[in-house]
C-alpha cells in the first residue's frame, strides 16, 4: 500500500510543478506582451557615462574609465574669403595641430563621438573649464547657454527619423570668435546643407565669423523639425483612418508611441525656444549686432514648430478618444448581434422546455399534429420578432 501512495503523491508533486511553470509561463507572455505594447519606438540611448550622486565635479574622473573601443572621428573645416579646406582625422591632438590659414578663415571642428580624452584634450587646448567638459559627456542635458569671457557654450538636442524611429541627440558648441567645435554622440546629423553652402565661394559665410556657422547650424536643427511633425502629420491621418475602419490593438501600441514621441518634441522644444530667445539678447561681443535678426528668424521658427506640435498633440489626444468611441461602437454592435440571436431562440427554448418536462400527462404529447404545429408555432414567433426588429430599425439595410 506504500507504493501507490508515493506514486499518489509523485503525481501531486509533479502535477504542482507543472501547474507552477505554466503559471509563470503566462504570467511572463503577459508581461512581456505589456513591455512590447508600451516599449519606446526606438529612441536613441547614448553610451555617455551617467555621473552618480557624490561623485566629484570635472571630466578627469571618466578619462581612465572610457570605453577604448569607441571610434570617434574628426572632422576641421578651414573657410574665408579665399576658399575651402576639409581635412579629417582619426587623433584628437594631430587635429589640434592643424595649422591655421594665414589670411582671416573660420575653422569649424566637428566631433563624432564622445570619448572623455578626446574631450578634455579640447577643452585644454582652448581653455574650457572641466565642468563643461562635463556637460558635453553628459548627455542628458537641458538646452542652455553659457557665456565667458572668450568663449560660449551652447547645449542643444537634435532630433531626426532614422528607419522610422525618432533619434534625440545631444549637441554641444564651443562658440569662440574665429572657431566653431560641434561634439555629437554619434556620425550622421542634419548639418549637410550647411556643409554644401560652405564649399561656395560666395555667400554669408565668407563675410561673419563663426557666429554665423552658429546660427546656420542652430537654424537647421529647428527647420529639421517641420519635416519630422510633418511625417507625424501624415501618420495620424492614416492612424485617423486605420481606427475608423478597423481599430485593434496594434492602433492603439502606434497611437501611444505617437504620442510619447510628441511629448520628447516638446520636451526638447521648450528649452531650444528659451535658448534662441536667451542668444537673441544676449549682449555678448561673440555674436554680430547684424546676425540678432536671423537669430529672431530662428525664434520665429521655434515658435511655429512649438504651435504646429501642439496642434499634433491636441490631434493624438483626439485619435485617442476616437480610438475608444470606435473600439466601444465595435462592441456595441457585436453585443447588438448577439442580442438579436438569443431573442430569436428566447421563444423557442421557452417551448422547448415546457414540452420536454418529464411529466406523464401532457394533453399534446398524444396529438397527432404536435410535431408540425410545434416547428409551425416556433417559426412564427421567430418570423414575428425578425418582422418586429426590422421595423425598429435594429435589423436590415440603414
């Protein structure tokens, strides 16, 4: 009697355990499933180190932790009134030792990828404090300015779509008079049509320094922006009409990503919107009293991206609330269905059951015709209602 009690209680054992991993098994496809509805759409994630709390102020702490493997390369761009250099390189301190053009150029050195060495061996050579040598390699930064004596620093975000995902970038400016250094997390930028004008011999750049190529680049980020909420545009007008037609949960995972990304577009506009209007009056010897009307242009443009993304986001808000009338008229319709059909067999279950009791005298069980008048009864109380629905309109043609 021993063993089946063990088998009994192998059985119990086993039977748990299975009983266990299958409810852990649902109860990560669920998680998961939530993670995947809700996840981000493929914002970029920066391999910049985050400063812990405590940690001591400066850029030297993170020069002996960098990450060795990172590539970073380097582009310096010489431009004035007798033309045009673009020279690159792979060593920070081979580029520093450019020499400068004899006669009155601009020189813009730009840097993709932030490798903390490479940071501090800038920021040394043209005298910048550490702290902002920090700010570059933190790249969670708030747009701002910061002015100097000799110099600026400017922090901004880029935002692109990259294979329909949006991409925020932090962007730094070291402004000087004659020199323009541009820090990017990583290659690829909105900065090509500045680059093509560069390589004109005619045109603004050769008669400003580089607070013009300041104001070029800070104007192509902003302008980048109206393609981008054009294609969130274009996108909810085939989201508006996806809900209408056929709205599921894969409407609604789009619609939530859409939305998320028009809050980041806000999050980043708001602080360029201050940042423009901040270089509009500043007083500072850096930026040419003739360049603040661009500089108002540039604010201009903030300003109808700011409008134009509110617009959008007042327009998702709507799309959402359309989402659950359209999910909910959906339901109502199904239920609606459902509602018809067990009417329609309301009646004849009803007979049905009185005439399949188990009592022994019944008068109509012995009739002859019970059978047809039963089937003929259940018809027409089937016929009446369908008469009847159809008259009020809840069956048949709109």
């Amino acid at each position: 009697m021993k063993q089946p009690i063990e088998s009994a209680k192998d059985v119990a054992h086993a039977t748990s355990g299975a009983i266990a991993k299958t409810a852990s098994f649902i109860t990560s496809s669920i998680l998961d499933l939530g993670k995947g509805v809700f996840a981000p759409i493929g914002h970029h994630h920066s391999t910049a180190p985050r400063a812990e709390p405590g940690t001591p102020p400066g850029i030297e702490q993170y020069i002996h932790q960098e990450d060795t493997s990172l590539k970073v390369g380097i582009t310096v761009i010489d431009y004035g009134p007798d033309g045009h250099n673009t020279t690159t390189f792979d060593d920070i301190h081979e580029a520093l030792a450019l020499p400068e053009q004899a006669n009155p150029h601009v020189r813009w050195i730009n840097i993709d990828g932030l490798r903390p060495s490479v940071v501090n061996a800038v920021c040394q050579h043209y005298e910048v404090h550490t702290l902002s040598a920090e700010d570059v390699i933190h790249t969670y930064q708030r747009s701002k300015m910061e002015v100097f004596d000799d110099h600026m620093i400017i922090i901004a975000r880029q935002l692109q779509l990259a294979n329909d995902k949006l991409k925020n970038e932090q962007i730094s400016f070291f402004l000087f008079q004659k020199t323009l250094i541009t820090f990017q997390e990583v290659p690829g930028d909105v900065f090509e049509p500045v680059r093509k004008r560069l390589e004109k011999s005619t045109g603004r750049f050769r008669t400003y320094q580089a607070d013009y190529l300041f104001y070029a680049l800070l104007d192509s980020i902003v302008d980048h922006l109206f393609p981008i909420l054009e294609a969130y545009g274009n996108a909810m007008e085939e989201m508006e009409i996806e809900i209408l037609e056929d709205p599921n949960a894969l409407s609604q995972q789009k619609l939530f990503s859409m939305k998320r990304d028009l809050s980041l577009q806000r999050r980043v506009l708001w602080p360029i919107r201050e940042l423009v209007d901040s270089l509009y009056r500043d007083e500072s010897e850096l930026i040419h009293p003739e360049l603040k009307t661009y500089y108002r242009d540039v604010q201009d443009h903030t300003m109808q991206v700011i409008d134009l993304l509110e617009t959008y986001r007042e327009t998702a808000s709507g799309l959402t609330d359309l989402y659950q009338t359209s999910v909910g008229n959906k339901m109502n319709e199904i239920m609606k269905v459902l509602t018809i059909m067990a009417s329609f067999f309301i009646p004849i279950t009803f007979f049905a059951g009185v005439y399949g009791m188990n009592f022994e005298y019944i008068p109509e069980l012995g009739w002859k015709y019970a059978y047809p008048v039963f089937w003929g009864g259940c018809l027409s109380m089937t016929l009446g209602l369908a008469i009847f629905f159809w008259r009020k309109g809840w069956i048949g043609p709109k």
